[in-house]
DNA sequence: AATAAAGTTGTAATGATTACAAGTTATAAA
DNA sequence: TTTATAACTTGTAATCATTACAACTTTATT
C-alpha cells in the first residue's frame, strides 16, 4: 500500500498519457500484484480478488494486464510453456523457474557483462533471461 | 544430409538408449530440422513435408519433437507468446526475434561472462536468453 | 510366422487467450 | 447540473495450439 501512494503520481501520469483510466478494477489489479510477489497467473489473480469484488470478469484481467503492459507499468513472464505470468517490477532482472517446487525467483544481472557475438547492426530492445533448475529450499 | 550421416551413429545411439526408434516420419522431420535453421514451427515442418509424406498428422509431428526433446535432440523455443518453435541447435547459445521481419537469429553468448547476484545454493540446469529488437536487415 | 512393443493417424478434448456486443461508468463540455 | 462521448466491465462465444485417446500399422524379436 505504501508502494502504491508513492508511486501513484507517476502511475497516473504514465496511465494519462496512455487514455488509460485507473478504474477499480485496475487499482485492485495493480495492488495485487505489489503485494503479491510471485509473478502471478491471470487465474491466481482472479482468484486473489474475486472475493472482494464479485462482478470480477477474467476478460477484465486480461484487459487490465494489456493495458498496464502497455503503459510499461507491467511486465509479460512467457517462463512457462502454457500460461502467462505478470511482473511488477519493469527492471531488467532474470527469472528462475524451480522444477520442483515450480516458484519462479528474480535474480540480479548486469546484462552489460555479457559477452555476445552475432548481433553487430541488430537494434536489441527487451532483453529477457529465462533459467531453470532447483531452488535453494529444494535443493536440500 | 552431410550432417545428419555424419552424426547418424550419435543420433541413434542417443534414441535407442531412450528406447525410440528412427521412423520414416521422424527421420524426415530431422532433416527438415536440418535443412531449415529458421526454428520452425509444427505448422511449418508440416508443410514443408506434407508433399513428401501425404499421410503425415500433426500429432506425429508434436510426438516426434517432444520424444526428441526428451532424447536431447532438439530444444523448444518458447521466444513466442503463442506458438513453440524448435531448435536442432541444441549447444548454449541465445536467440533473437526481429519485430519486423519475425524472424528468429541466433547469437553466440558466454553465459558465464555474466555476472548474477541472488541464486546462491541454486542448482541451474538451463539457460535461456530471449532478446527482441530489429535485426540488421530490417534496421535499413 | 507369431507376438509384443512402438509408431502413426484422425478425431475429440483441453485450456489459455481474444473477439465481440451490450450495458455501465467516468470525463468534460455546455 | 445535465448531456454527450469515450472508456471500461462483463458474459459468452470463438480461436487456436497442444494433448488425450483409440484404432490401426509397422517394426523388432522369438
Ligand atoms: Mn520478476
Ligand atoms: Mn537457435
Ligand atoms: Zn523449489
Ligand atoms: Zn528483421
């Protein structure tokens, strides 16, 4: 909640300049996912929500995430093969993804220490780091 | 076809230990592999080899590459919202898709160059790196 | 040749995401 | 404050990649 009143200036002004409008709906969205950490599923967020507003429909979700990715207030996890998984933090950081207990942590990395060969003239725009393995908790 | 005999003993060795046996369907979407280093689709392999093979169903094709996968031959690309692509590539190296042209271009990449912070007593077994961007063609 | 295991194929089912249309809400002008 | 308009929400239907399944065919082994 302190999150959200800090930022709230810069997120309405980054939703103005979109026409996006911070409806309900989206407010809750948005909350959810500041205190939610775990990079969600739309599934997981309709069933963190739907009991605080009923009406609640998936396609608003879906909706919703569209809109904030747009506005770059949101970030599109394509980890797992069949579902999609959403990120509040917009700053570059990887993604691990335990086979076992199927969490998926951030981890910091500088992608300016990486050394690359074959993209001489390519303009790079998202660059998106995706491990896999087991976690430190499963390991043991 | 130099490449797929040169490494035909590998390649059939690594299928029986996994108890799969090189069918005409199979041979056949190896080489496509081979022959087409653009990570295609299942929708692609399919149409590059229903002339070939008019009785072939994409259920074998999904069969195929899955039972590859699991024998080591072939990685999945999951670089696309929707639709998997598959690599006969399967040594560490990172892919980029032009959003212009939609193509997918290979890049070497030293993964141990980069330096990470917050996956200590984390077991990694896979690395994948996902840029997008405008490759050189498209950047004219 | 007989048997069993593995492979192929067509069809149906699954499930995430999007399309669409009707109704609702918020914004801004009058 | 009313009014007009654009944006938003919602439920339902459509889309589409992938998997499940069952019948049939091929291959390997005896
Ligand atoms: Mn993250
Ligand atoms: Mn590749
Ligand atoms: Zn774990
Ligand atoms: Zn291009």
């Amino acid at each position: 909640m302190e999150e959200i009143k800090t930022n709230f200036e810069d997120i309405t002004s980054r939703l103005k300049n979109n026409n996006i409008r911070l409806s309900h709906q989206r407010l809750k969205v948005l909350e959810f996912l500041h205190r939610n950490r775990i990079h969600p599923t739309v599934e997981q967020i309709y069933h963190g929500l739907i009991d605080e507003i009923p009406t609640l429909s998936k396609t608003t979700i879906y909706n919703t995430l569209n809109a904030l990715t747009e506005a770059g207030l949101v970030k599109i996890l394509n980890i797992e093969e069949n579902e999609a998984r959403y990120d509040i933090e917009t700053d570059e950081h990887g993604h691990f993804k335990c086979k076992v207990c199927g969490n998926i942590y951030d981890f910091k990395v500088n992608m300016d220490s990486l050394e690359i060969k074959g993209l001489d003239g390519f303009k790079i725009l998202t660059k998106d780091m995706y491990f896999s393995g087991i976690c430190a908790k499963c390991v043991e």
